[in-house]
C-alpha cells in the first residue's frame, strides 16, 4: 500500500477526502493524490503540455439581418 496525500477534494475508497489528509491507498494511479511513501509512480503521468488539445465545437454567429426593406 502507498501512503499518499489528497491535492484537492476528491472522492476515495468510499471516502471524501479533504486536501491535505494522508491515507494509505491501494488503487490505480490517481493524479488528485500526492504519493509520498512506498506504492509504484506511473511510468509517466499525461502532461497536460503533451496532450492534444481537444477540438471545440460551437455553434456558428447567426447571420445578421439588415431591417432595411
């Protein structure tokens, strides 16, 4: 079991967890928890620099009409 610490408010082992509280946590690796002691690190973590950006979808300005008739 690794020993880690909550970044933020999460939701772990059927527990809400503040930021700051240290437990020990036996799961996949979960990138709100800070691993302090014993347990495997990922290989590497996503960067968020390294992701692809998503492509957005929105919707397009409607065309404006003139009131001159």
């Amino acid at each position: 079991m690794a020993k880690v610490k909550a970044k933020v408010l999460c939701f772990v082992d059927n527990g809400l967890r503040q930021p700051g509280d240290t437990f020990d946590y036996d799961g996949p690796y979960n990138h709100h928890l800070e691993y302090l002691e014993g347990g495997s690190q990922p290989e590497r973590a996503a960067d968020s620099s390294e992701a692809p950006m998503p492509k957005l979808r929105g919707r397009k300005p409607k065309a404006e009409v003139s009131a001159t008739e």
